[in-house]
C-alpha cells in the first residue's frame, strides 16, 4: 500500500513484448513538463499534450507593445529544492538567481516618512538566531509583540506537520492562542503568509501554514532567501522548457484538447484528441482538478466528488508603466495600505525608457471583478503614498491582469480533499500543485507533484528511475536541521546538483 492510501502497482506486463513504453503527459504546466522530462528521461516514449498555445501553466508571459508581460510575479525560496531542480534541468538556474542572503524591505505608509521601513533579513547564524537581530529591530512591531513573535515561532517549530489534525484547524485562532495581536497577524505573519499560502491566516489551514514557516523560516538559516526570474516566465516555462522536452524526445503537442481517456481490456489506454487516438501503457493528468475530474474514468478514484470541494483563490496583479525610475529597490512589501509587494519588472520586460512596476495581490476575492478604472483610482493614490517619486512622474500604462483561479484554497480541511499521484485505475496518475504534496498551491508543488507522478508510472512500467532526477529525501537533508553551518553562513548539506548557498515569497512561485 502506497502513502496516498492507494495500492502500489506491480509492474505492468508487456504482452506485445515491446522493449518501449509509452506515456502520454495531459497538460503543460510545470507538474506535466516536470513529469514528462522524467519519464523520457528513463527511455519512456512521451506524448505532452496541452490546450493553451504555449507551455507553462499559469505561470506564463505575453506581449503588450514593447512589454514582455509576466501574467502574474512569481517568486521561489531556497528551500523549493524540487523547482530549483527543474530550474537546472531546463538550463535556466541562471535566468532565475537567489537572493545572496534573504532581505524583504517592508514600507508602512502609516509613519512618517523617513521612518517607514523596516527590514526582515537574516544573519549568518544557525536556526532560529539566524532571524533574532531582525526580529529584534523589526520596526512595525511593539517590544512586546516582537517577544511574542519568537514565542510564537518556537510553538510553530513544535508542531508536528504529520499530525492531521492542523488541517483541521485555521491559522488565525492558533496564532491569537499564542499571543498574537492583530497588529503582528498583519505585519508579519500575513505578511509571509498571504503571498505563500493565497489566504489570510483566518482563513488558512494551520497545517499548510506551518508547513510554511517552518519550512521557510525555521529549518535551515538560508531556506527562505528569495529567488525569481530576471527574465520573462515564457523564456523559462515555454522556451527553455519547451526546449528541454525536445532534447529527451517528448512528441510535444499544444493547442491540443483531449476529450476523453479510456482503457482497454488489455490495460492499454487510449487518450482522445481531436483527429487521433494516443495509445499509451500510462498516463498522467497534470490539469487543474475539476478538469482532472471530467477526465476520470470511472472507479479511479474512491471520492471524486472530493475534486470538486478543493476551492479556489484569486490573484490580481496590477501592472503601472512609469515615465521615469520611481523604486530604487528590486521590490518591497507594505503595510498600512491595500498594496501587498511591489516588484520592478523593467529589465526583464524590455522596457526601454521609463519603469515598469508589478503589484502582486493575494487574496483578492473582494478586487478580482473590480473594473480597471475602479482599480486604477485606488492604487495609483498608493503607490504615491508608498514612493514620494511617482508624485511628479506620468503614469504611460496602467492595466491589470487577472487569475480567478490561480490556486487551490488552503482551508481547514482541504488536506483530506488532496488526492496523491495514483489512482485505483492501473495506469493512470495525477499530477498538480493541488495533490497531495503537503505543500501549497506553489511552482515547488507542482514541480514536486510531476516527480511523483512519474516515479509511481515508472516504478509500475518496470522503468529504472533516472539517476539525476530529483529525489525528495537528499533533498530533505539540505532544507531541515542537521547542516552544519560555516562562519560565512554556508551550508554544507546539498540540493540534488546545487549548493544550498551561494546563487544569488511563494508569493506562491507557480501556480499549477
């Protein structure tokens, strides 16, 4: 019996006596490009399918003008050691570095100026000291919220994250059984946790939340040092992505709806585009989950209804195109305002005269259906609250791009609704930031869900596993306590292929 619950397969027979098996990848996001990358990898012929035009999920760009536009900012930490594999193994750790050490200026707009920022950063310490000069400065915070905070995270470190019961609870009502005054729910802990999670603390599982604080920032002194793209997704996603799926054979086809996946009496499975029939020993459906359930055939699950119950979470970004610089700073988070963090995207759009900037709003239930000039009214006002040089500077675009449903929402609860990568269906596998990853809606679930999809089908194909995919247990032993630490803050554990240290929130890096 496999952890999901589901019986592990015996590996398939090959009645044909072909020496080749083939498996057909339904969707194109990270978790389907993670999947197929693997599988072609340990010789397996793989069919990608998708029916956007491009490659990479949600986590895409486009043309405005001049402007390459990422459709939302997404970022990773450190401790996403899945994504930074798949990074390496689409040729593009370069295009997307890491903060040398992590660093999140954070502007509250309610003091005077001259005295609005505060900084969250860390120090060459081991855990948890590594936060205790930050913490102990934090400037948003009382004296006593601050000695509340720590312990605070103390109590969070203690939890055990195998304990279903923090699913059941929100973590909202632990934090304000711990200490936590709203003051300290808004200008920390949602301050992390909106962008990562998609939801407020009241609104979020404790287990998912812990997950991410004790992941991020109390495990290892670097895991959450923050890394993102300093070029358009679609370089990465599309391109590079595109690129590497070439070089192992995948067949890659796009613009490509499948309408319906059966098996036959021989186990064989038929995979339904429109002109063709794919034929495949396995399939793996990387696609959002009340997709995932239309395609299901029947009896692969026990509850597949439970698809249908994991909501979902908008995000808005809004996107002010500036005639001049008006942010000295790659990016920063505010308080005090309904702007959430704030990124310069010039460089990497294209822009070549004036600034670029990309406001990234989590949660965004009350603003997703907002028209434009509603939204326009409201921010640009901020943003000159924010930063004193956008008052004289002229506005040359203004326009917002919308994910009404960028990620599952991480309620109480949700965990039991996560399906893991096999089905009762022999065969067939789910892969998505939505399954049962243990970690939220994020690029690292994704990535991690795609490895896992494609371990189960090779494990069952008789497949060997290859040597250089990315493997969840070396990696646990680079992220959580035991490295030592140099004097210089290095780690001396080891990601698969990377330093833990030395390249260089999620805002959910990925969404699907």
């Amino acid at each position: 019996m496999s952890d999901d619950g589901t019986r592990a397969e015996e590996p398939l027979a090959d009645p044909a006596g072909r020496s080749a098996r083939d498996a057909v990848v339904v969707g194109g996001g990270l978790a389907g490009i993670t999947a197929a990358l693997a599988l072609a990898d340990a010789g397996v012929r793989v069919t990608l399918i998708e029916g956007r035009p491009r490659l990479g999920g949600l986590a895409f760009s486009f043309q405005r003008g001049e402007l390459t536009v990422d459709n939302g900012q997404h970022v990773y930490l450190r401790c996403c050691t899945a994504y930074r594999w798949f990074l390496d193994r689409i040729e593009g750790t370069a295009l997307a570095p890491l903060q040398d050490r992590l660093d999140v200026p954070v502007l509250d707009v309610d003091k005077p100026e001259g005295r609005r920022l505060g900084r969250l950063r860390r120090d060459a310490l081991p855990v948890p000291l590594h936060l205790g000069r930050s913490l102990a400065t934090y400037p948003h915070l009382s004296l006593a919220e601050r000695a509340k905070v720590g312990r605070a995270a103390l109590a969070l470190k203690g939890l055990d994250l195998a304990d279903p019961d923090l699913d059941t609870q929100d973590f909202g009502s632990w934090l304000t059984a711990h200490g936590q005054s709203a003051r300290a729910v808004e200008a920390l802990w949602d301050l992390v946790g909106v962008a990562t999670l998609n939801a407020v603390a009241g609104d979020a599982s404790l287990g998912l939340a812990a997950m991410v604080f004790k992941t991020g920032l109390l495990s290892d002194p670097g895991a959450a040092d923050i890394g993102w793209a300093h070029v358009p997704l679609g370089e990465l996603h599309d391109r590079l992505a595109r690129k590497a799926l070439d070089s192992a054979g995948v067949r890659t086809g796009v613009r490509t709806r499948v309408t319906s996946i059966l098996t036959d009496e021989n186990g064989r499975w038929s995979v339904q585009v429109p002109g063709e029939t794919l034929t495949a020993d396995a399939v793996v459906l990387a696609v959002p989950q009340r997709e995932a359930h239309d395609l299901l055939p029947q009896g692969a699950l026990d509850a597949p209804e439970n698809l249908l119950q994991i909501g979902t979470a908008p995000i808005l970004n809004v996107h002010v195109v500036y005639d001049r610089k008006v942010l000295q700073r790659p990016f920063f988070a505010a308080l005090g305002t309904p702007v959430q963090w704030v990124f310069d995207r010039t460089e990497a759009s294209g822009l070549r005269e004036g600034q670029y900037l990309a406001l990234s709003q989590s949660a965004a239930q009350d603003e997703i259906d907002e028209p434009v000039a509603v939204l326009r009214e409201r921010y640009l006002p901020e943003l000159e609250r924010l930063l004193p040089g956008t008052r004289g500077a002229e506005v040359k675009d203004f326009f917002v791009t919308r994910e009404r449903t960028a990620t599952f929402a991480p309620t109480p609860g949700v965990g039991r609704l996560r399906p893991g990568a096999r089905t009762k269906a022999p065969g067939l596998y789910l892969a998505g930031a939505w399954t049962a990853t243990g970690w939220p809606a994020t690029m690292e679930s994704a990535v991690r869900s795609g490895v896992s999809a494609a371990e189960a089908a090779l494990a069952a194909l008789g497949r060997p596993r290859p040597n250089h995919l990315f493997d969840f247990e070396e990696a646990a032993s680079c992220i959580f306590p035991g490295d030592a630490v140099s004097p210089g803050g290095s780690a001396t554990g080891r990601a698969p292929g990377r330093k833990l240290e030395g390249t260089g929130a999620s805002l959910r890096g990925g969404r699907q």
